[in-house]
C-alpha cells in the first residue's frame, strides 16, 4: 500500500545536491509543482537544515563533494525523522549502493537522468512490488567489475584513492573507468 499523500502546503523538501545548477533546476521544477524546497550540499548542511527544519521528502544525490557520500546524508536524514520519504539520485547506480541505501532509510533508488516526474512516482511507490518481472539476461562482464567498483566503492565512503588500493588499480585508471558512461 502505498503512503497517503501530504497536503500540498505540507510537503517539504530537502534536496542533497552539490550541483549547483542542477540543484537550482530541480528545485525551481518542485517548486512550480507545490513543493517547499529547501537545500544543502553536504552532510554538515544538512545537518545544519535539520536543526530548524523539519522535511517530510529528501532527495539525496549519492556522489557528493567532500568528506561524506549520500549515504551518510541518508543515515541522518532517516534517523532525524523515519517517516520522511527519502529517494537516492544517481549517476553512479550500482547494487551495492542501491542496497545500502535501502537499508539506511532510502524508500527508492534512482539513476540519473531522472526528472520530477520520475521523483513524484518514487515518492508515490513506497511499498515493494513483487509482480516486477524477472530479467532472463545474464550479466555482463562489464557490468560485473562496474557493480564490483561501485561496491568496493561504497566501502570506502567514495574515497576514491582507498578503493583503487583495494581493486588493486591505479588511482587514474579507476578515475577514468567512473568517467566513462555505462552503456
């Protein structure tokens, strides 16, 4: 069963975006559809948000600059309030990250490119589907390492010199594997 909509003055969001420009798209896309946005671009910012603010919705970017990745915006955002509906925005999808962040308070998991549209319906799915169909195609070996990355990865905290020590790579050949797109 899916959760009960809030009253459109009600629904506050926090965005978790160091995209400027993205950020400030989104936000002005949400905001036109009735939402209150609020929004921070690392963990201490919303931390900070969270002192004064209280958002029924959160947005979290998994990759962000700095110290921290979306998970630990994840972790604090669920452990400030365990009803608010919170959905991780990717570019870097992978199972690993996808699990954590389910298991850290996420109600979904999207990758990148995503638009409102697709945010709203993930609010709206807060329940798991168990008609969702099974695929018949096996992996890939290049989707294999990319799931296997992005867990090690995770690991890590996004370090992305720790990780390259663990997969036994070098630091640039990792760097140049996270910037080519996934096809």
């Amino acid at each position: 069963m899916d959760a009960p909509a809030p009253a459109p003055d009600d629904r506050q969001l926090l965005l978790v975006e160091d995209d400027v420009d993205f950020a400030r798209t989104l936000a002005r896309s949400l905001t036109r559809r009735g939402w209150r946005v609020l929004h921070a671009d690392s963990l201490g910012a919303v931390q900070a948000l969270l002192a004064s603010q209280q958002p029924t919705h959160a947005v979290v970017d998994l990759k962000l600059r700095g110290e921290a990745s979306g998970l630990a915006c994840v972790r604090a955002l669920h452990a400030a309030s365990a009803d608010m509906l919170i959905v991780v925005l990717t570019g870097y999808a992978s199972i690993a990250t996808a699990v954590q962040a389910i298991k850290l308070g996420a109600c979904q998991y999207l990758a990148k490119p995503s638009n409102t549209d697709d945010i709203e319906a993930a609010f709206a799915r807060t329940e798991g589907d168990d008609e969702v169909g099974l695929t018949q195609r096996a992996s890939s070996i290049k989707t294999l390492e990319w799931e296997h990355i992005h867990q090690v990865l995770a690991e890590t905290g996004f370090n992305i010199s720790e990780a390259a020590r663990r997969l036994g790579m070098h630091r640039r050949t990792l760097t140049r594997k996270l910037d080519k797109r996934r096809v």
